[in-house]
C-alpha cells in the first residue's frame, strides 16, 4: 500500500477543497497521510484532520522554522498536548523538528541558539514519551546527528534527506528511515537518486511534503499533494529498475517499523 509519511494537510493551499485533495488520494490508492504540526497553534488542527480520514496519523512538534515565533513556554505546551493525546493511536510521533541551516536568518546567533534548544528539548521529549521523531534537516545533517547520538530516541524519519551517503548510514545506523519524494524526480538532483537508487529500500520511505516540494511533472503548474504519490513511487520504481507495486509495499512496511504505532493502527483498522 502507499503511504505518505510528510504531508501539511492543514495548510492554507488545500482550504478551498481539502475534501477533494483526501479524495484524490484514496481514489489514487494512496491509504494512509501522516500529518506534522508545526507550531502549538495547529496542534488540534492536525489531529482533527487524522481523525478524519481513513489511514490518518498525526505528529506533535515545534517546526525549526517556527521557533523565532514561539514563546519559550510553547514547549511545555506541547509535552502537555502530548501527555493528553499519548493514548490516541494515531498519535504516532513527535515532530516537524529539527534544524534549517538553509535562511541565513536564522542559522546563527540567537536565532540558531534557539534553534538548538528547542530541538534538544523536543529530543528530550521524544526519549521521555518513547516516541520516534519526524525530522526536518535541511543543510544541518551532522548538527542533527551530534544531538541524535546525545539523546537516543526510538528513531523515525529523515524528512527530505538530501544529504550524504556517509551521513545517511549514520541515520540509518540511529534507526531512521529517510523521506524521499518529488525533489527526487529531477533529473538534476543526482545526489537524492544515486542515494535512492542504491541505498537498501528497506532505508527508504515515500512523501509528498504537500503542499511544497512538488515533482518534476508539476513545476510551475500548482501545489503537491498526497495523490502525486502514486508518480513519485513510479519514479523511484524506475530509478531502481522495480516494480511500482513493491515499492509500495516495502517503504509502508518500512514507515510502520520506525513509527510503531503506524503498524497498530492500521492493523486496529482492519
């Protein structure tokens, strides 16, 4: 079966037909949307949105992005939401987390001193409630890896992994899955498919990250969504001379072992 494991369901591009987006994706065949929050403020959006599809999960966490904007007390807000929550299945992880190197804005100084402790504290929080982690790690891979060899979470997703190969055994070796999805269908980015192509599938997981990170075919036409996962596993069948079908099959296979509430959940849905 599909799965997209990064998908901002509540974001403002899908307000005018949500509704027809979750359609598109089931008639698509795709059977299951994790959903990260970003900030405290779509904590309850979020986990709305997962109850209310078939094969919805969500993630609670504090997007690198969005920690200039937060109050510092937005983390006890959230290991509060998580304590609350912590026997809904579809909670499955903490998470959008990490750190983004890439806005000069924010990777130094203050701002990329809080950066790091609001990771850490999430890490912190992970470790605490046994949860796998979503990762955001644009530019900042080993940064990442220094705080994940720190505080040993349950493991989780590599979100958009563009980076080494060394760097990606060293995830992989922390129990992580890495998150592949449209940027891998250019033909320009050699870096992602020579590590989607020969890395074993079992590292490997599908996303959309919709609305953003369209595929190729989509450049410049309108936003992504969970039905071009469909595309995306094509591509990835095509790189690594598979077939659609087991790609499929495995990276889901993959995504419930390091979310292991993904695997209860879809098996208390059967």
């Amino acid at each position: 079966m599909l799965f997209d494991t990064h998908c901002h369901l509540d974001a403002s591009e899908y307000d005018a037909d949500r509704e027809a987006v979750i359609a598109r994706a089931q008639a698509a065949g795709v059977h299951g949307i994790l959903i990260p929050a970003v900030d405290p403020a779509n904590f309850a959006r979020v986990r709305e949105l997962a109850h209310g599809i078939p094969g919805g999960a969500y993630a609670l966490g504090i997007h690198p992005m969005a920690v200039g904007q937060c109050e510092d007390g937005a983390l006890a807000v959230l290991r509060a939401a998580i304590l609350e929550h912590l026997d809904d299945p579809r909670l499955v992880a903490v998470g959008e987390i990490g750190l983004d190197f890439f806005d000069p804005e924010i990777s130094a100084g203050e701002p990329l001193a809080r950066q790091e402790r609001f990771f850490d504290a999430q890490l912190q929080l992970a470790v605490e409630f046994d949860l796998p982690v979503l990762l955001h790690v644009r530019r900042a891979q080993d940064t990442i890896l220094k705080y994940l060899r720190r505080r040993r979470v349950r493991g989780g997703i590599a979100h958009a992994f563009n980076g080494s190969s060394q760097q990606a055994g060293a995830f992989i070796g922390l129990g992580f899955a890495l998150g592949i999805g449209g940027a891998m269908t250019y033909a320009r980015a050699t870096r992602i498919r020579s590590l989607a192509g020969s890395l074993e599938l079992s590292a490997l997981v599908l996303e959309t990250d919709g609305p953003d990170i369209p595929p190729a075919w989509l450049t410049g036409v309108r936003r992504n969504e969970p039905a071009e996962l469909v595309g995306i596993a094509q591509s990835l069948a095509q790189l690594r001379g598979d077939s659609s079908e087991r790609i499929a099959t495995a990276t889901a296979a993959t995504a419930m072992r390091v979310c292991p509430r993904l695997a209860r959940l879809f098996s208390s849905d059967r």
